[in-house]
C-alpha cells in the first residue's frame, strides 16, 4: 500500500469536525463531490475524477468512497478505510449514454439505508454535472437535498501542524522552482522549454519526497501578455527589455504553496521600478496586518491604502486560503482577502497573497503564502521579494 500522508488520529479530527457540522445543519448524510475534499477525508489519490465519484459521510462509521471498478483497486491501496468502505460501481455505467454512474451510487445510498432524511451535497464542485445531480436525485425520491457547498471547505481552513509541515514542504519546491525560472530565463529561450525545467524543479526538488502536480500550471507572463493574469504558455521565445511575471507553486502530498515574483531582462524601466515600489510596500502592510483576531478585509485594506499613496488602485482581491488542492484550482473557496469578506484570522490559517498589478501591456506579480501564527503570521517561503534583474 501507498503510505497515508497523516495518523489515523487526523482523519478522525477531521470527520468529527465534519461531523459537527452535519448535525448543527440537522443533515443525516454528506455527499462529497469535491475532489480535495474527498482526499482531505479518504487519502484517496487516484486520477480517476474524470468519471463520477463521490465520498458518503454517514453519521457514525468510516466514510465510503464510491467511484469507478477498476480505481477502486487504487483506493484500496491509498484510503485509510476498511477495504469494503471502498465500492466501485461497474464498468458498464462508464460513459454510456444508457445508465449513469449516479443511478447506481443512488441506489446503493438506498440500499443501505441512507436514502431518506437530509442529505447534504456539494452543488458546486468542478466534476459535479448538472445530469449527475439530476440522476442522483431520481434515484432518492425520497430524500430533502440541501446545498452543503464548502462545509468541509471551512473545517480545511484551520490547518493542523502535520498540515502545516507539507505546506512548508511545498514552499521549498516553490523556491525551487522560481530559482529555476530565473536560472532558465533569457533572450531567445522559448517559453515552453522554461516551463519544461520549471515543472522538473517542482517535481524533484526535494530529496526526500515527490513534488505533486499543481492543481494550477505553471504561469509565466512576458512582455505583453503580463497585462493579463491567466494566459498560457507558448513556443514564444523571451525577448530582451522584458518584464515577466511568474506564478509558480510547489506541492507536496497535494499540499499546495504559491510563489509569484517578477523578473525584468535588461535595464529595469522608471515605471517597472515606481510599480514595484508601491507593490513591495503593500506587502510589507499585509504581512503587518495578518494577524489572529483581523478581519479579512483589514487586510486588504492595508494594501489599497499602501498602493493608492503611490497613485495606484486594483479592484480584483489580493488573496485565498490555500492548502491541498486538485486541478483546477489551487483556492479553498473560503478566506478571500478583498473588500467585505468579515472572516476573522485565526492561527493556522494559511492563505496566499498574491499582489498583481496588471498595468497596460505589461505587468508584475509579487506573492507570499501567508501562515497565520498564534502571535501574528509568517511567510512560508523565504524568498527575496524584488524584480530580479538580468542583464
């Protein structure tokens, strides 16, 4: 078997907490469609989520992990549960336009007695089809569905210190691969081999565990395409007198840590340079406002203030909770440092605070990932904060 990232005791705490949930909403069964959330519970690690799979949480008992016959091998080896809490549904349901694997995970919930009363489920999970609900609802007539989007969510955002410890693990993959980025980087390299060498330092640059694939690709933003967050990458070879900006993460047992910095090829411009002033100085107001007993939004509110002394506005939030992840997103929906988000830090919270300003036809990324302490907050990265130069 593939060894559990945690003690049999972290499940436990985290189905109890779970568990205290379900009752304080007066819900008999949760449904768990997101797939961090069925890792968070299971240690289910397979890439199997393409087909319909779901974790039941009962009340009492281990939780149930149903999903595709032949990657119920692959939960055997990886879950903590006993292997009969591990059930794959046939093969003949797979992608058929006949039957749908809900109709029988539907069925299965009926049959064992968990097909009346409350069930919560999670309406917007990414590989939660609209046709998957509506089977799995034809097949419990006799169940009231109620929306429990981001129950776990909320109880994964408090992280415990073995937690903790995969995160910091992550962080140095993340170095890892912004060191690279910055080693590979110049006039006349193509984008995609940099993203080649960058992905090999996440994946290997620890001795002693694997990297994990980021639930987001590599992200590297040059020339014009910096004035635009989320593009991909190309066979477009960097170019002289550009500034990138990088957004980069390590992971490790799906442990996610984001790191974003810019780098400039060639002399650094006057506007580059007064941006980065206000950038840097809006960092160092956040990290003197996270805090236990802030609110959210304090947060944010530090960092408009430090950039509009420079002139400077930016609309978007400038960060989330972060911990393990699966694709396509690295965020835990949760904690979102922006304008009226009144959530309270707390330690042990974990967020990353990724400060873009996107400026016309350029743009740069500065970011940390933000532990919250029981006496303020600490970056989990160590990582020099400024444009980095290359002449």
């Amino acid at each position: 078997m593939i060894s559990s990232p945690f003690e049999s005791a972290e499940y436990q705490s985290r189905l109890a907490k779970v568990r205290n949930e379900m009752v304080k909403r007066r819900l008999d069964l949760l449904i768990v469609n997101d797939i961090a959330n069925q890792h968070y519970l299971t240690a289910y690690d397979g890439w199997s989520f393409y087909t319909p799979q779901v974790v039941v949480v009962p009340l009492t008992g281990e939780p149930v992990w149903l999903g595709r016959n032949m990657d119920a091998v692959g939960g055997r080896l990886t879950a903590w549960m006993k292997p009969e809490n591990v059930v794959g549904y046939p093969e003949d349901h797979v992608q058929t336009p006949e039957r749908h694997p809900m109709d029988w995970i539907g069925r299965w919930i009926a049959e064992k007695g968990w097909g009346k009363g409350r069930i919560g489920i999670e309406l917007e999970a990414y590989y939660y089809s609209p046709k998957a609900h509506a089977r799995l609802t034809m097949a419990l007539p006799n169940a009231v569905f109620v929306d429990a989007d981001l129950l776990v969510n909320w109880v994964r955002a408090v992280k415990s210190p073995a937690e903790i410890a995969y995160l910091r693990l992550g962080a140095r993959l993340a170095e890892a691969a912004v060191a690279k980025a910055y080693e590979i980087i110049s006039p006349g390299i193509r984008e995609c081999d940099a993203i080649a060498a960058i992905q090999t330092a996440q994946y290997s640059g620890l001795r002693d565990h694997a990297g994990d694939i980021t639930a987001l690709p590599p992200t590297i933003l040059a020339g014009e395409n910096a004035s635009a967050p989320h593009l991909m990458w190309s066979n477009r070879a960097f170019t002289a007198n550009e500034t990138i900006a990088l957004e980069l993460a390590g992971a490790c047992r799906h442990y996610t840590s984001g790191l974003a910095r810019t780098m400039q090829l060639g002399i650094k411009p006057r506007h580059v340079a007064d941006v980065e002033k206000a950038v840097l100085e809006g960092m160092d107001a956040v990290l003197e406002t996270a805090r236990p007993g802030t609110v959210a939004h304090d947060v944010e509110a530090a960092w408009r203030a430090a950039i509009n002394r420079h002139g400077l506005k930016k609309e978007s939030r400038i960060g989330y909770s972060i911990g393990v992840a699966f694709p396509p997103d690295w965020g835990e929906h949760t904690i979102s440092l922006r304008q009226g988000d009144t959530t309270v830090l707390q330690a042990g919270h974990v967020v990353h605070a990724i400060l873009g300003m996107w400026m016309e036809g350029w743009g740069i990324e500065i970011s940390e990932t933000i532990l919250i302490t029981e006496r303020g907050c600490e970056t989990l990265t160590s990582f020099p904060r400024e444009i980095f130069v290359k002449v």
